[in-house]
C-alpha cells in the first residue's frame, strides 16, 4: 500500500450513552493518510483526545470481549470492524500490543499459582505424619487380668450410700435427720462408710473361692436427744434389711456427745454467735483490724476443744478476710463454751486482746474505751498470702506422656501393673488405702492405709498453744478434693472420681481426687559400666506406677503416694504444702517461732502421721526379726519374714524401711496420741484394732475411744513367732516455720514414709526380667534387641492430650435430699 492511498472507515454508534462511544461520535469520517501529513493536520485534536480515547478504548475492548449484556454482545462486530481497521495506526498497534501483554501475564500468574498450589498439596499427601500415641501398650507380654473379688474392698457406691441412708431414716422409734444444718440438739446421721468385712473371711474368698463376706456399711448417728453417738452396722447390700448398734462392741463404753466432731450445722452457730457476741466492739475490731464483725470474720479454732474429758470450749482466733487468712492473725482470741446443746445457753468465757487477757466482751470494751488498754492500730498491708503468680505465667515444663501406651489398666476398684495387682479405696475419713498388694501373683501386703496425720504446736498465745490436730477425726478422706492436671499429677495421668456421705446428707462426689500414673523417677533403677576384662553396660530405667491423692484438710495440704517399682518394693509417702498455722506477733511469741510477716508469727510444730501395714510375707504366719551391728542400740533393719527359704536357704521377707522419723518432741503423750510412741509398733492382727484412731478422739483426747497405746499393753510376745503381723509407722518432721514458707510450706524436704523392700525373699533382683532393662556391649549399640532406647526415635508418636478441666468449686451431691 503506498503512502498517498487512503482508506475511509465509518462507524455508526447506537449507544450515545457509553463514555468512549460520545467520544468517537463526534468523528464521522476519519481519513487514513500517511503519518506526517495526518500528524500536522490533526496535532491539536489528536494531542487533545488522545490519552482519552486510548484508556476508553482500552476499557471498552474488555467489557465488549467478557460482557454478558446482550445489548454490548450486539455491538460486538462493529467494534472488531473497527479494530481491524485501525491496525495501521500507532496507538492501535500500542493498545493492542499492551493488551495481549497483560492477559498473557495473567495468564502466566494463574499458572504460577496453580502450580504452587498443587505441589503443596502433592507434598502435604506424601509427608509421614506423626502418628497418634496409643492408649494403651498391647505388647506387655501376658494378659492383664482384673479380679473381681477385690470388690469385697470396693467403697461404697451411690446407689448403696442412698439405699443405707433411705433405711436408716425409716427405723421404727428413731427419728433420724439427714440435714446437714441440722442443730446439735437432733438426732442427725453424720456418716456412712463401708464397714470392712474380717480378714479371715476375705482370704476364704480370695484364696479359696469362699463364699463372699456380706456386704455392710457402718452409720454413724449424734443423737442429740441422748446425748451419745451410735455406730449401726447395716446390711446386706445393696438392699438392706437388718441393722444392730455395735458401739459397745468396737469401743467397750458409750461415745458421748461432747466428742464429736463439729458438724456443719453447728458451725453455723458458732458464726452467728460470734456475730452476736462481738457487736458491743465493732468499734474496736474495725480500729484495730479492719474487720467488720457483722460479715463473717474468718476464724480458726484449737482442737481439741478444752482440758479435759467432756469439755467443749473453744479458742477461735480471728483472722483478716484475705485469701490465705491463716497467716493474718489479728491479735485478737476468744474462748467459748458450746457444751450445751442448745445454742442460746453458750458463753464467752475469755477474751485475747494485744497479749493480754479480759473476762468478758464487756471488760474489754470498758478498758479499751477508758484507754487503759494497749491498742493496735489497723495498719493495711499487700496480701502477701496471695498465691496469684507475682509474674505473668511464660512457657509449659517439661512434659511425660506415654510413648506406647499405658501399661497399668483399672476396673473399678483393681489396678493391674506389670508384675503388681492391688485393690484400692478412700476413705473419708482415714484417706488412702489399698488392699491385696500382689506381685506376680502372691500377696505381699494385706492391707496398707493411712491412718492419721497429727500436728502439735507450741505458742504463747492460747489458741496454738492447745492446739493437737487429729485430721483423721476430721475426714483425710473427705478433704481430698479435685486435683488439678498438669500440677498435682502429670498431665497425662488417669483420674478417678470417689463419693462420700459425711455430714453432706447426700453422697458427695469429688471428682478426680485420686490420680494413677506411671512415673519415670529420672534415675536408674540400677547400671553399671564396666571397662575392665569385659567392656559392657547394663542398667534399666526407674519407672514406677504411683497412686495419690491430695488432701486439703483446714489450712495443710497432704499429697499421699504409694509407690511400686518394679524390684519388688513398695513405697508409702507424704508430703506436706499449704499454709502454716500462724500467731499474732508478740515479743513473748519469739521463742515459739520465727517472724514471718507483718505482725505475724509463723509457730513451731511436729508433724506425724501414721500408716498401717498389714504385710503377709507367703501368707498370715510371720515373724517379726530384726538385725544390726553389735554395737548399735536400736536396731535398724526391721523384717516381716516367712518361715519358708529362698534357694540359699535364707527366710523369705520383707523389710520396713521408715524415713523422717519425727522423734521424741512430746514430753508425755496422752492417751489419745498413743500412734506417736515410737516409729514402729508390731501387734497381731486383730478385727477389733482397724485403726490407730476414731472419730471421736479428736474431741476427747483425754479419755479416747480408741487408745493405740492399749494395743502394744497387752504383752503379747511378737519376736521369732510365727503370727499374723501388723506394723504401725510412724514418719512425719519437726517444722520450725521461716520466711520462706510464706505464702505456702514447699514440699521439698517437708515429708517422709516407709518403704517395704525384699529382703532375701526372691532369689535374685526381680527387675532383671523387667522389658525395659538395656544391654549394651561394644557393636550392639545400634540393636534394638537388647537396648530399647536405641529404636524410641522411630516410635515416636504425637501424645494425645485431654482438654484441661477443673471442677473443684463445685459441690457435687448425687441423688435427691
């Protein structure tokens, strides 16, 4: 085509509406001539519309190519015409050049994209995922295998609590309240418990495929209108139908009312007499204290409540309304008579005002208002018995979870461990217990349990200084409340909810108050590396399935274990944490303990606690022995032995081991402290001599309904006589309290306990057939045969953890009022 040659386009717009349409309208006829001449013709129109008609263009090539209008798809042709037509000229072949540009750059990023897309998700297919742990280890090489027998040990379920609860109320000629508010002046049924079948009986089922022991539970009832306390034994159950009062029969004497414990409802008439009583000095409590006398001053009270046989007076101490209020004494003490069952004949014996002593309410007001009385200005101080984390919580330690499952399995009240099986149970008011200790099928322990956990103290100021805690009187059992994953017991632990009736009027659950747990003590149960002659390594991991529960009784907490390793042993201990007992601060205080807050006094006391050890050593006939250098008085290995031999012809037994005896800080114990007489005592077992303790003797130490020192009076000849042996221990420390036990006592270094160890009584250490034993030898390093831990990396499993829960604010009671 030659420069002077001419083309003449005319486009006809039926849209005057469209931007780029009104544009090109005004141009009927454009003639195509070469580019100078047409440049210096049109310079100013051109110049003048051309960023214009590019852009609109542009804009209506793209809403004619992807419109869905059918009014733009007409229209569609003509603007093709016209593109073609304007190929010749320079902003046409630009438009043009630019557009496929950009939809083959589109193009490329979809495809970038796509591919992109695809390779993560090819990659994520063909990635080996951590597999879930299992639950359970399947490989233990035998079948685990429950015994249902060991529910002749079972706790009381909830069906059987309101089936003996519904029986009791329904005796012809008693009228039996189950209100826990109820006064002291009715006849109120405080407890329900299983009541332990005889040994003899349970071994005839157990050993002998006997018939079962009945099943029966024990009802304690204040009769307030006779003022005693009764215990009635009720069965069969779960369908009661007899009952007979077997006071008598366990105690040999009548329980009087005076030794009960408090019970709810008459602790809600201490509250409002105190309330009543201090009104007169609201003044001075608020002056001096910052207490509100009328909101329910928090208190503490000594036990036991009086000096002698048949008392019920009590010292409360007053304390600030803080968290953690047993160590914000305030200074002020006073001592009431609660005897009588009727409320409105108590009385205020005594008032501790400042270190000194008043008659009455009113002599303190009358002295304090004519200023002759020392007084104590409120002064307010951060709470430093607040256990709210002084630095925002960073980070989670270290965690224990099960690579191959676990290797204990529970049905109902069994536990089956590797070589161990044993029932167990709670109760509410001695605490932990477990039955049928066994390992690899024979009987080691017949019965092992706590039994009580006692605290003495020394003050200048009279609440402390009559203080003897007997938290057996009080429930161990019932205060073990909800324990918390990941902090009471490992994260991965399994929990079990117990029921209790004790002064609740219905069964009360707590829920995961017991945990179970396969524990890896972070040291070699035993090793040994030799270089000499023959290079080798031998050792095995010290993993050990613990049982514990928690106690939070008043302001201690106790954190009980029972132990079992894999060499045999068994292993009872405590731990003490929580609050110490604390007194207002006073010059004359110092000798009995340290200072340890503003105005606070942190006082010296002793803790002992006692655990019952029915060890059976191949069966009932035992005999006690003990062993020691010539010239050590005491001996120190104590055994329970069988009068059959290993195959070195040595007796056959276990040895008690106890750790953090207390020693001699009570200068004469009275009758109802007889457990704390030394730190072991060995009787024959008796039915009659369940425990060391009741739970009357709290309430009358003096005079106690069992007096453990009556089991080690009867002379009877223990030493080389083949007998059926109980061993009552006694563990427990001396607390001089420090600045470092506030806010709360640690457990590092405050505890102790017994360990039952095998004392000739196999042929060689047990745990040298145990599967987790590795065997290294040079070249076999790498073998997976002998040395588990060389294959743990490629059976390494993602834990599968439960979600974090707590339940322990609310009370849960099972069954209707």
């Amino acid at each position: 085509m030659s420069s002077a040659s001419s083309i003449t386009l005319v486009h006809q717009f039926t849209d005057s509406d469209d931007e780029d349409d009104e544009t090109l309208s005004q141009i009927s006829v454009v003639q195509c001539q070469p580019d100078s001449e047409r440049l210096s013709k049109n310079k100013d129109h051109v110049e003048e519309n051309k960023a214009k008609r590019s852009s609109n263009r542009f804009s209506r090539f793209f809403r004619s190519i992807f419109s869905k209008n059918e009014k733009d798809n007409a229209r569609q042709p003509a603007f093709w015409k016209r593109l073609m037509c304007c190929t010749c000229l320079d902003n046409c072949r630009e438009m043009v050049s630019k557009t496929i540009s950009n939809v083959l750059k589109g193009i490329l990023v979809l495809v970038v994209v796509a591919s992109l897309i695809g390779n993560c998700v090819l990659i994520w297919l063909n990635t080996r995922r951590t597999p879930k742990c299992p639950a359970r280890q399947v490989n233990l090489g035998q079948p685990v295998v429950h015994d249902e027998r060991s529910a002749v040990f079972a706790d009381l379920s909830v069906e059987e609590f309101h089936q003996v609860r519904d029986y009791m109320t329904k005796i012809p000629g008693m009228s039996i309240s189950t209100d826990p508010l109820s006064p002291p002046s009715v006849d109120y049924l405080y407890m329900i418990d299983l009541s332990l079948p005889k040994k003899l009986d349970v071994l005839n089922h157990l050993d002998t495929n006997g018939p079962k022991p009945a099943r029966e539970a024990t009802a304690v009832v204040f009769h307030g209108m006779n003022n005693n306390i009764s215990e009635y034994v009720v069965g069969p159950l779960p369908n009661p139908t007899y009952h007979y009062d077997v006071t008598m029969e366990r105690y040999g004497r009548e329980i009087p009312l005076t030794a009960r414990p408090v019970n709810a409802g008459e602790h809600i008439l201490i509250i409002k007499f105190l309330q009543h009583v201090l009104k007169p000095i609201s003044t001075l409590l608020l002056d001096s204290f910052g207490i509100d006398s009328s909101a329910n001053p928090p208190y503490y009270q000594n036990m036991p409540s009086g000096v002698k046989s048949g008392d019920r007076q009590t010292w409360f101490s007053l304390c600030r309304n803080e968290e953690g209020f047993f160590i914000h004494p305030v200074g002020f003490e006073i001592l009431c008579n609660h005897r009588s069952t009727d409320n409105m004949s108590w009385l205020v014996i005594k008032v501790l005002y400042n270190g000194q002593y008043f008659d009455s309410i009113l002599d303190l007001k009358q002295q304090y208002d004519a200023g002759t009385v020392p007084k104590i200005i409120y002064k307010a101080v951060p709470n430093y018995a607040s256990l709210k984390p002084r630095n925002k919580p960073t980070g989670v330690g270290p965690q224990q979870f099960y690579t191959q499952g676990e290797r204990f399995s529970i049905k109902n009240n069994h536990i089956v461990y590797l070589d161990w099986s044993f029932a167990f149970g709670l109760s509410p008011l001695r605490g932990m217990r477990v039955f049928d200790v066994r390992f690899r099928g024979e009987r080691i322990i017949y019965e092992l349990s706590v039994q009580e956990a006692m605290s003495v103290y020394g003050s200048v100021t009279p609440n402390l200084m009559l203080t003897k805690y007997l938290d057996g009187s009080l429930g161990i059992g019932r205060c073990a409340y909800e324990l918390v994953r990941g902090v009471d017991c490992p994260y991965s632990a399994t929990f079990i909810d117990t029921f209790h009736l004790l002064d609740t009027g219905v069964p009360r659950r707590l829920r995961n108050s017991i945990c179970v747990f396969e524990h890896d003590m972070g040291r070699p149960l035993r090793r040994h590396f030799s270089e000499i002659v023959y290079n080798s390594y031998g050792g095995m991991a010290n993993s050990a399935l613990v049982f514990r529960t928690i106690t939070a009784i008043g302001n201690y907490d106790y954190m009980w274990d029972f132990i079992f390793y894999q060499s045999g042993s068994v292993e009872a201990k405590v731990h003490a944490t929580g609050y110490i007992a604390s007194s207002f601060a006073l010059k004359e205080n110092f000798p009995f303990g340290h200072q340890v807050a503003e105005n606070v006094t942190g006082n010296i006391h002793t803790h002992f606690i006692n655990f019952k050890v029915d060890v059976d050593v191949l069966g009932v006939e035992n005999v006690f022995q003990t062993k020691d250098m010539e010239f050590v008085n005491t001996p120190r290995y104590l055994h329970i032995s069988s009068n059959k031999t290993n195959r070195w012809g040595h007796q056959r037994s276990y040895r008690l081991q106890v750790f953090s005896y207390t020693g001699d800080h009570l200068p004469e114990p009275g009758r109802g402290e007889g457990h704390v007489l030394g730190q072991v005592a060995i009787t024959k077992q008796k039915d009659s001599e369940q425990s060391c303790g009741s739970l009357y003797n709290q309430h009358d130490i003096w005079n106690p309904a069992v007096d453990f020192s009556k089991y080690i009076e009867d002379n009877e000849s223990i030493e080389n006589q083949a007998s059926d042996l109980v061993a009552w221990v006694t563990t427990g420390f001396l607390h001089i309290p420090h600045a470092e036990d506030i806010p709360n006592t640690v457990t590092v270094g405050n505890g102790g306990g017994v360990l039952l160890r095998p004392h000739n009584y196999f042929d060689e250490d047990p745990s040298i057939h145990s599967a987790d034993s590795v065997y290294l030898a040079p070249g076999s390093e790498d073998s997976c045969d002998s040395n588990r831990m060389a294959c743990l990396a490629q059976e390494t499993c993602s834990p599968v953890l439960e979600p974090f829960t707590y339940h322990g604010f609310k009370v849960e009671a099972r069954g209707k009022n």
